[in-house]
C-alpha cells in the first residue's frame, strides 16, 4: 500500500491517515508532522522552516523532496504509508515520480479528501494535536475522552499556531494556487479517487475503504 491523501488543510488527512494506518499497519507519513518535529529538535531545517510554516506558505521543494526521499528509501525504508500533507506542490509531484523511478517502485492510488470551505475552517478552529505522539483530536466530533490530554499517549494537547484564523486565510490560498492543480495531475495519470469528507470521522473512513476496494 503506497498511498497519497490528497486535499485542503483541515479537510481531514491526519485523522484519515491514521486510521488506515491502524487498520492496515501502515506508516502515517505527514510531512507537516516532519518539519515540527526539525522545528522542536532546534535543527537547522526546523530553523528554516519555523517562521514559514507560521505564515501559511510552503516550505521550499527542493528542502521537503530530501526529506521525503530519506523517510522513504532510506534506512528502515516503510513498505506501506500515506502520504499525507506531500506532494502539495507540481515540482514536489514530478519529484516524487523521479524518486520512484529511480528505486523502481510505483504509487498505488491517490484520494483527494472533499468539503466545503465553512467547514474547513471550522475543523480547523477546532483541531488539538498531542504535543508527543502528534494524534490530532477535535473538540466537538472527536474530543479526547479527558480536556486537553492525549487519550493514546497522556500528552498535553495544543492548537498549533497555524491553525489561528489569519493563518488559515493565507493556508487556504497557497492550497487553491499550488496544491489543487495535483487533483488534475493525478487524475491524468488515472490514479485519483474523489472522497466526499462531510461526514463524522467514522463515515469518511468507511467511504475512503469503499474507495481502496
Ligand atoms: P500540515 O501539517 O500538513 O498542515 O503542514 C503544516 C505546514 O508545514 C504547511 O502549512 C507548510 O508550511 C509546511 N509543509 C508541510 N508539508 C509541506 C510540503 N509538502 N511542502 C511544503 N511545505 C509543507
């Protein structure tokens, strides 16, 4: 299983990733997660990437296409993921089928994760990530079973800053100008399912299995 989530931030990706992967033993590979675990190491790539993640653009592709090659191909390489949160760019996609070219290896499927803007927005505004293990909660459709600690792993939750409305706004753009053309991308190449992400949780999992049939 070598998977892409594909959609908008908020839509649903980390919660859907980790579901699968529970479900499938897959690995959640969530490039997002990546970049701030460099950012709370103090590395120089988290160094780098802290102040652009705080105002809702991209990091460079070249920095995320390294990084991702490493997680994928190097040692302790996964022999089943998600891909969530990467490719978010055409450059970061076309370097992705290099990488698979180079190591002889294929993509399975990609879902692209669909919802209205209003509700985007909302999820955002009410998503609390565990500060540890990174599983993201929300405070109505799926609070954790004590305020503010991780039901998995006792950690404390927080809104990540990114999440805050200013950032949201600027997020939402660079999504529509650099990451929805991949839709188009992925579908040309005959690998792209669509997935209605309105629902609870639960339900959009049951349609994303639909979809893996
Ligand atoms: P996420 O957790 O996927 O919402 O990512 C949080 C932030 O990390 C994004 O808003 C970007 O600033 C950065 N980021 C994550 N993944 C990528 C990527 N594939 N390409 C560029 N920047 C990324």
């Amino acid at each position: 299983m070598k998977l892409i989530l594909l959609g908008p931030p908020g839509v649903g990706k980390g919660t859907q990733a980790q579901k699968i992967c529970e479900q499938f033993n897959a690995e959640q590979i969530s490039t997002g997660d990546m970049l701030r675990g460099e950012i709370k190491a103090g590395t120089e790539l988290g160094k780098k990437a802290e102040e652009i993640i705080k105002a809702g653009k991209l990091v460079p592709d070249d920095i995320i296409l390294g990084m991702v090659e490493n997680k994928l191909f190097g040692v302790n390489k996964p022999k089943k993921y998600i891909l969530d949160g990467f490719p978010r760019t055409i450059p970061q996609a076309e370097g992705l089928d290099q990488m698979y070219g180079r190591h002889n290896e294929k993509l399975d499927m990609v879902i692209s994760l669909e919802a209205p803007e209003e509700l985007i927005i909302k999820r955002l505004s009410a998503r609390r990530s565990c500060k540890n293990c990174n599983q993201v909660y929300h405070l109505v459709t799926m609070p954790p079973k004590k305020e503010n600690v991780c039901d998995k792993c006792g950690g404390p939750l927080f809104q990540r800053e990114d999440d805050k409305p200013e950032t949201v706004k600027n997020r939402l753009e660079v999504y529509k100008k650099q990451t929805e053309p991949l839709i188009d991308y992925y579908d040309k190449k005959g690998l792209l399912k669509t997935v209605d992400s309105t629902g609870t949780p639960n339900e959009v999992h049951e349609k994303i299995l639909k979809a893996l049939e």
